[in-house]
C-alpha cells in the first residue's frame, strides 16, 4: 500500500464493480481514499455486503448504481440521478464487458451487435453523461478498459477485439475533443488476467496468450486495477489519450 492517499476527496464511478478486475478496482480506489459510485448489473446480498464492507473498511462513502449495458432506458434511469443530484464525478472507470470467442464465420451478426452494445456503444453512452458533468467542472479522468486484443489481431476474437479497438478511436479521439475542459481519457489493455473471463477462455488460446507474453503468466486483477489507479490520479497529469499495456511484456 502506498504511503499517502492518491485519490483522496476524490469520486470514482466504476462500472462491473461486482466481480474480476471491477471488484478489486473498488478495493483500490477506496483504499486511497476515494468515495464510490459502484454499478453493476443487479442488486444481489452478496455485491451489497461487499461494497458496504468496503466503505466501513475504509471510511468511504460507497453508493450504488444498478443497470444493465444491454439497456440503454435503464442506463439512462440511472445515470440521471448523477445530473440530478449535481454530483461531482471525478474519475469514470468503464470497465464492465464481456468476451466473445469464435471464428467469424460461426458468429451472427446479432451476437456481434451484443458485444458491441455492451463493450462499446454503452461505454458511450456513459462517457456521454460522466463527461458532460467533468466539463462543467473543467476536471476529469476517464479510463477506458480496453484489452491487447484490440491491438493485435488474435484469430477467433474478431468481434470481442473489433469492439475494444474502437473504443480505443474513441479514446483517442475524446482526448482532443476533452482536454480544453482538463478532462483526460485513456485506456487500458490488459493482458490475460485471473479473472472468470479467462477462465472462460478456450485452453490453446489461452496457453498462447501466456507464452506470448515475457513473463509468461497471467495477470492479477490488482496489477490492471493499479493502472487504473495511476491513469485516475494526479500522478498521470500530463497522460492523455493514451493506450496504457500491462500485458508482462509482449
Ligand atoms: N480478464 C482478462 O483476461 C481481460 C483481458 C483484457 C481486458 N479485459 C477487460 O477488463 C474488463 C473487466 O473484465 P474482467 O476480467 O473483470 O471480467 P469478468 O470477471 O468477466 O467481469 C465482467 C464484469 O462486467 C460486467 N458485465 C458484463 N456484462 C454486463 C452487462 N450486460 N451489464 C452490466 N454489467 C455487465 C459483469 O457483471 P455480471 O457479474 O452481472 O455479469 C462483471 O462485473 C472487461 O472490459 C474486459 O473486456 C479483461
């Protein structure tokens, strides 16, 4: 842990706070002193009494958001309790998403608009609203979880990698269009991390992502979430529109 609090006084807003890389972020921002906004797809006993653990943990203010990415009234709903409360978002997480593995040929096209619907278009929607309110408070940080399968070609991830790549554009190109408001926005592409996702992954994909990689292993969550963290704090000031690997080395 470090010795100082990076994001003290500071609110996050992360999405797919229930489980993998979303859940271990909470942990971090809350224990460097950030208030919460965390949004997941259902109200269960279990994400409950682990974000109000967090907060009791830490002496945080933890809130909860709870919507679907596949339904845009419901992340409208949402959402407008933020404007409606006129509250101060100073980070934005997207980190939610879903993986799709399969040749392009053996995918329909309605399973492709799936995983663009949630990995891409209501990413939008939320930078939409998030960013409207850091404009209006000329500061922001907004961190994109992208992957290094949107960079590379991998065969058998041509919708997953096509959604993460053009939310990488968009990443980019927001840079410019943000930073007269001091909001930056950056992405993140993980390698291979120990969460459900790649223990949905089929072995030989999997083995060959790992033996790609230098230091031939997965991921802990917490490695991506501390990218997370320094991409939302002060310390990454002058880092915008940037796509940030941490892959061990590819
Ligand atoms: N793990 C990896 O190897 C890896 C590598 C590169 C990039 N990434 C990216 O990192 C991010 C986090 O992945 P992870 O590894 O933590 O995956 P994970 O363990 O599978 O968690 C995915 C999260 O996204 C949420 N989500 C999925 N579909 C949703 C929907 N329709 N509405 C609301 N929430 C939804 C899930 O909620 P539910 O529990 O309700 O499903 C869950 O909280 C993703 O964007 C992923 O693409 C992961």
């Amino acid at each position: 842990m470090l010795p100082f609090k990076l994001l003290q006084n500071k609110t996050v807003l992360i999405t797919g706070s229930n489980r993998g890389i979303g859940k271990v972020a909470v942990e971090v921002f809350a224990m460097n002193g950030a208030s919460v906004w965390a949004c997941a797809r259902k109200e269960t006993p279990e994400i409950e009494y682990f974000l109000n653990n967090i907060a009791a943990k830490y002496g945080v203010n933890v809130r909860k958001l709870y919507f679907d990415l596949t339904n845009e009234i419901e992340i409208r709903e949402s959402l407008k309790t933020l404007v409606t409360e006129k509250c101060k978002i100073d980070v934005l997480v997207n980190n939610a998403g879903i993986a799709h593995g399969g040749f392009l040929q053996m995918t329909p096209i309605s399973k492709i608009k799936e995983v663009f619907e949630i990995n891409f278009f209501s990413q939008l929607l939320i930078i939409q609203y998030v960013s409207k309110l850091m404009m209006k408070q000329k500061s922001g940080s907004i961190v994109n979880m992208a992957s290094i399968v949107g960079l590379d070609g991998y065969p058998g991830y041509t919708a997953y990698g096509s959604s993460k790549a053009a939310l990488i554009y968009a990443t980019k190109t927001l840079a410019r269009e943000l930073a007269p408001y001091n909001v930056r926005i950056n992405a993140i592409a993980p390698g291979l991390t120990e969460t459900d996702m790649a223990m949905q992954m089929e072995g030989k994909a999997k083995d060959k992502m790992v033996n790609d990689s230098a230091m031939k292993r997965l991921a802990k969550p917490e490695e991506i979430a501390n990218m997370a963290l320094f991409l939302a704090s002060d310390l990454s000031s002058f880092v915008n529109g940037q796509v940030m690997r941490v892959d061990g080395g590819m």
